[in-house]
C-alpha cells in the first residue's frame, strides 16, 4: 500500500479547511511574487555574464598548483624558486654559482611594527581560536600528570623514556611570518625589464625549447602573489648587469586583477664594489618547523647535484639556540656546458605549434621551413616530404599561404613518418664527475658507482639519464634512500608515485647484486635532462611511471651501477675471505713451530746405533737443533714468511684474472687555480683534463 498518496491526500484535505485569502493578501503576496521574481531574473542575468580572469588571478585562487599548498610548502617553495632563479642566472653566463640565502623569522609583534599596526590586548578570550576552557584544561593537565606518572614507573624499571608529546592547538594557532632574501653572483636584469619580469604572471625567459629548470614562467611571481595574499607587503629587488656602475632598486607588487607590476620605487644607485647579479627579498607567511627539514633536505641534494656551486644558508631567530648556518662549499669548478636552444623534432609537434612556426618563420618557401625550422630534415628529406604531401604542394609555395586543410596533411604525415631521433647535444646533463663528486662530498660512503646513460628519445625529446648508487655513508638510514633530481632539481614531495623510486623498490634485484636492501645503506640518485620533463601536475614533484621510455631508462642505468658495485663487493669479499685465511694461519703458527721443533729435538735425541742415515741436510738441522742454533723463533718466522708469500701470490693471481694491472691509487684532489684562464675542459667519466694554453 502506497503510504505517500495517503500522506499527499492528508494535506490537500487539511489545506481545504483553512480559510481563503482576502483580496489584500492576494494583493500583498502578488507584490511579494514580483519582488522575488525581478530578484531572481536579475540574479540569473547577472551569473550569465562572461567574465575573464587573468593569468594572476587564476593562481592565485588555485595556488596549491604551484606549491604553495598552505605556510610551510609556501615558505619551501620560495626559497626553491629563488634558489633555482640564481642558479640559471649565473650558469647562464658561465660564472661559477655563488649564492647566499636567509630565511629570517619576524614574530607578530615585529610585523605589525613593520606595517604600522598597534598590538592590541584581547578582550573576550573565548572569542579566539586557541582558547582553552576550564574544562578542557583540567582534562589536559590530568592527562599530562598520567603521561609523567607512566614515565616515572618506565624509568624505575629501566625502560626507555619517552619526550612528553608536544601541545597542538584544535586550529591554525599563531600567524609566524618570514623574510626571505637570496643573492646571487648571476647575469642580474636589465634595469627596464624588472618589473614586467617579476611582476607579470607567465612573463620570462624560459619558453624557448631548452633544458631549464623553470617551466611555466612562475617561480618568484608566485612569491610575490603568496606576499600580497599573506602579508601584503612589496618584494624588492637589487640587480646589476656585468659592467654596469649602478644598482637596480625596485620595490613592487603585482596587481591581481590586471596581472600587471605596480611599482612603488624604482631607481638607480651607486654600484661601489662593481658586483653583478641579483638580491631578491619577499616577506611571507611561513611555517619554518613543519618544513625545516624539508628545505634542508633540498639544499644538502642541490649541492650534491651542482658541486661546483657555493650555498651558505642562514637561519635567523630572536631564539639563539634556534639559528643556524650551513655552509655547502664548493668541490670543482668544473661546470656542466649551458643547455643550447634547440629546433622541435617533427614528430612532438602539434597543429597549434606548426601555426606559430609559420607565422614567426622569415623563411619564404615550404621546403626552407621544412629545413630550418625542424631537426633532422634534410634538403632531399624534406623534398620527400613534400613529394608525398600530394599535388597541392611544391617546394616553392610560400609558406605563408597553406590553408587549414594543408597544414593538417603536414601534420598527419608528420605523425606518420619516420624520423631520426633528435640527439643530445643541447642537453646540459650534471656529468658523471660532478655526480660523484657530489656524492662524495655530502655523503662521505664506502663505495660508489655512476653511469650516464646515452640520449634517448620519447615524443621526439632526447633526454639523459645519469644514476649512481652508494653504500654507506654519514646520515643514510639503513634502507634504500632515493634522491631524484630533474634537469639538475631535487624532487622531494610525491615520491611514493615517482618513476624512480617504483624503480629501485621494485624492478631491480638487489640480492643479485651482493647488496641488502634492508641492512645496508643504500644511496640511490638518479638525474633525468630533457627538454620536456614530463611532471605530473604544475607543481614539478615528480615523474610519471608511464612513460616506458624513461622507465626502461632509469632501470638499465641503475643495473649498471650495480654491476659496478657488485664487481667491488665481491673483491672486497674476497680481500676479507683472504685476510680472515691469513688471520687462522697466524693464529696457529707459534703451535705448530712448537710442535716441530719438540718432534726435531726428539729425532736429534735420539742415539741408538741402528739410527736411521738422514741426508746432509737434515744432519746440517739436526746439529743446529742440537745447538740450539734453530730455535722455535726461527721456525715462527720461517712460517710468517711463508704466510705472507702465499698470500701475495694469490693477490697476483687474482689481479691477473680481473685484469687489474696497475698499483693502488690514492685521490689526490688539487686546488682551483686563482685569477682567470682561458681554458679548455675535455671530459670523461672518470676524470676532467683542463688544457691551460
């Protein structure tokens, strides 16, 4: 039975009790119809209007985009940008990096001081979010009292003891605010192009097809927004070109709406001690202890990537004990070459991208675009191309004439065809010297390996894969440790997902290796170059295990470190096994020379007329065991002797088998010349040989 047409017709009967309206409340509700109804059309009208947003706007209501998820992933990625500005900056002009960073923290009083606020004392407590009621506080102070109890009875059994929990608050608790400063020894900026180069979202360098460490033109724009949005407060900038006799100030913000720089000082000062580069400093909400380790981390991996650059780091606090100062020196100047510019590969291009091509071409026909705007077509390649294209193209049609049609045939045959893969010279991997050297220096292990692996290609990009893998070391956990690094930037978040780390969990044998993945501690670095890096999301944390090109990559590299490390294992296996077989010997030599010589010194007794003849030279012992010209010393040391000739026969034997033929070598690392050469550096996987002329 149906127990809604029961209840509908309840209702209808009960609404026909009731008393008809009178004609001023007809009139009254008929008026109170139209209002809602102009309010409700003008509503509607107004949410169909189109409107835009622009480029600062949308990241700034989507920041989380672009890292700057809440105050501690903002305060990180700051410094990270800045950190990777400076360094492009002064790789950009070959200048050996030197770069400074200050992360200063400023409380709340000294902040509104800053700006001009008066600190104000609170007037209802209950009204703020870190207020704590009678209640809850005698709960918390009973629960406090049963933790110190509990540790008390652990430490008179002897147990460990255990670090009263830290007190959170149930919501945001107090605002901490920071200011970051970084100064480099870079290319600096002109002086016209600051502010559209700091103050303008998805305005830079870096959209030509290169390898770079930026990607979508954000990095200390989105700084600047996270500033405004937090604080409110201008960034400033100081920036001097080489050669230059002044210094660029410009304190700015960024107007939202308009995505545009609004400039409070601009102005030229005194360059006195000729520096060059530039000093970026923004003020932002933070969180320094959520991820201090994080930022850490970061800089002690970017100086294992880059071990030809200077970091100081400095930490300031009104707390003494709370500051710190890092100094990550340099170990070579030996630097990686500056990525070149590079032509697309025609198969990684789109509709869109062969538009543009044609419309910022100066070339005149079809078949000089087709060879000078792409890699890896030749005259006679490009010919075919056009031969196959149909009869509606020549080699002499202007280019800028093709119809929509035409250039979706260009497109089509530009999938279909085949192409040879583009190569590696614009690539501007760390190299396997610097990989090792960064390792080497910030880890301080036992063994290490590297390989670099050859270009390779995936939709038409050539990337490099460089891999090393240690064992031991200072501040390695037991376990494998991933460092992941892409176009020369450490990756620390969404490691769980990214292709490297599924590698080395995963797809390689460890065991196989002579390596113990959960005892020994295993550093894994892998370096990825490309001019795509193809990052999962706008935030660059990390690499997609989708791509079986660079998956296939990164295991191989990996394996040939391993089988490096596998051939030293096992030599300093055998190393032990022979000095735990020359130990035994040792340990048994004064028994067994003990033994002989009571055996010698009861045959040399023995003076019974049927005495066996010895030879002459067996008497010749005899007599001196007599004597006491042989003693047990000497037969200790005849042993020893013998010992250590056994010993190093088999040494020889070995190295002849591996084919080691040279002594052993101790590194000798020598000091950077002073004062400016020119020079030419020939490298290889082992070594850098610097010709001075």
């Amino acid at each position: 039975m149906d127990s809604s047409g029961d209840e509908a017709a309840a209702a209808a009967g009960a609404a026909g009790t009731k008393k008809k309206p009178t004609v001023a409340a007809k009139g009254k509700a008929a008026g109170k119809g139209k209002a809602a109804g102009s309010k409700a059309s003008a509503s509607a009208k107004e949410s169909s209007l189109l409107k835009q947003k622009s480029p600062a706007e949308f990241f700034a209501e989507n920041k989380n985009i672009a890292g700057f998820d809440n105050p501690g992933k903002s305060l990180y990625t700051t410094m990270r940008e800045l950190v990777e500005n400076a360094l492009d900056s002064a790789e950009s002009i070959s200048e050996l990096p030197d770069i400074e960073i200050t992360i200063e923290e400023i409380t709340k009083s000294k902040f509104n001081t800053m700006i001009g606020l008066v600190d104000r004392e609170r007037v209802d407590e209950a009204l703020y979010d870190d207020f704590e009621s009678e209640k809850a506080r005698e709960k918390r102070l009973a629960k406090e009292a049963r933790f110190q109890e509990t540790q008390a009875k652990n430490a008179a059994l002897g147990k460990k003891v255990k670090e009263a929990p830290a007190v959170r608050g149930k919501g945001r608790g107090e605002a901490a605010f920071f200011k970051v400063t970084c100064k480099d020894n870079g290319r600096g900026m002109p002086h016209d192009d600051i502010p559209n180069m700091l103050g303008r979202v998805l305005s830079g360098t870096k959209y030509g097809l290169r390898q770079t460490r930026g990607k979508f033109g954000l990095g200390a724009k989105m700084a600047l927004i996270w500033s405004k949005m937090s604080t409110g407060l201008p960034i400033e900038i100081r920036s001097s070109m080489k050669g230059q006799n002044y210094v660029s100030f410009c304190r700015l913000d960024i107007d939202i709406h308009k995505n545009v720089p609004h400039v409070h000082l601009h102005e030229k000062r005194e360059n006195k001690t000729h520096w060059h580069g530039a000093e970026i400093q923004v003020i932002i909400e933070g969180n320094w202890t959520t991820h201090r380790s994080k930022i850490l981390h970061y800089m002690r991996q970017m100086a294992v990537i880059t071990p030809y650059a200077q970091f100081l780091f400095r930490f300031l606090s009104d707390a003494a004990d709370k500051s710190l100062t890092i100094k990550f020196a340099r170990r070579t100047d030996v630097m990686p070459p500056v990525p070149l510019q590079t032509k697309h590969h025609p198969s990684a291009v789109d509709l869109l991208l062969i538009k543009r091509l044609i419309a910022e071409t100066t070339k005149q026909n079809l078949l000089q675009f087709l060879q000078h705007e792409f890699v890896n077509i030749s005259k006679s390649h490009a010919e075919r191309l056009i031969g196959e294209m149909g009869p509606d193209f020549s080699p002499k049609m202007t280019v800028k004439s093709l119809t929509s049609q035409q250039l979706v045939r260009i497109h089509q045959l530009f999938r279909q065809a085949k192409f040879d893969d583009p190569s590696g010279n614009c690539l501007s991997p760390a190299g396997e010297y610097n990989l090792r050297l960064g390792i080497i220096k910030e880890l301080h292990p036992d063994m290490v390996a590297t390989h670099a692996s050859s270009p390779q290609v995936f939709e038409g990009h050539p990337f490099i894969v460089e891999a090393g893998i240690s064992i031991g070391g200072k501040d390695v956990k037991q376990g494998i440790n991933v460092f992941r690094f892409a176009n020369r930037i450490p990756l620390l978040f969404e490691q769980g997902a990214d292709v490297i780390t599924r590698t080395a969990a995963k797809r390689i044998n460890w065991n196989s290796y002579k390596i113990n993945q959960h005892q020994d501690k295993i550093g894994v670095f892998v370096s990825i170059v490309s001019t795509k890096i193809p990052f999962k999301g706008t935030g660059k944390e990390y690499i997609g295990d989708d791509i079986t090109e660079i998956s296939s990559a990164v295991k191989s590299a990996l394996k040939q470190c391993c089988l490096q490390l596998k051939s030293k294992i096992v030599k300093k296996l055998q190393a032990r096994e022979r000095q735990d077989r020359k130990r035994n010997l040792n340990r048994y030599i004064p028994d067994v020379a003990r033994a002989i010589l009571e055996t010698l010194v009861e045959v040399a007794d023995e003076s019974s007329p049927k005495r066996p003849r010895y030879d002459k030279e067996d008497e010749e012992l005899l007599e001196k065991i007599n004597s006491q010209e042989v003693t047990e010393m000497t037969f200790k040391d005849c042993l020893t002797q013998h010992v250590e000739q056994v010993d190093y026969e088999m040494a020889l034997d070995y190295a002849m088998q591996s084919g080691v033929s040279e002594e052993p070598r101790e590194a000798i690392y020598l000091s950077s010349l002073e004062g400016s050469y020119k020079f030419v550096d020939f490298q290889s996987p082992v070594f850098v040989f610097r010709f001075i002329p």
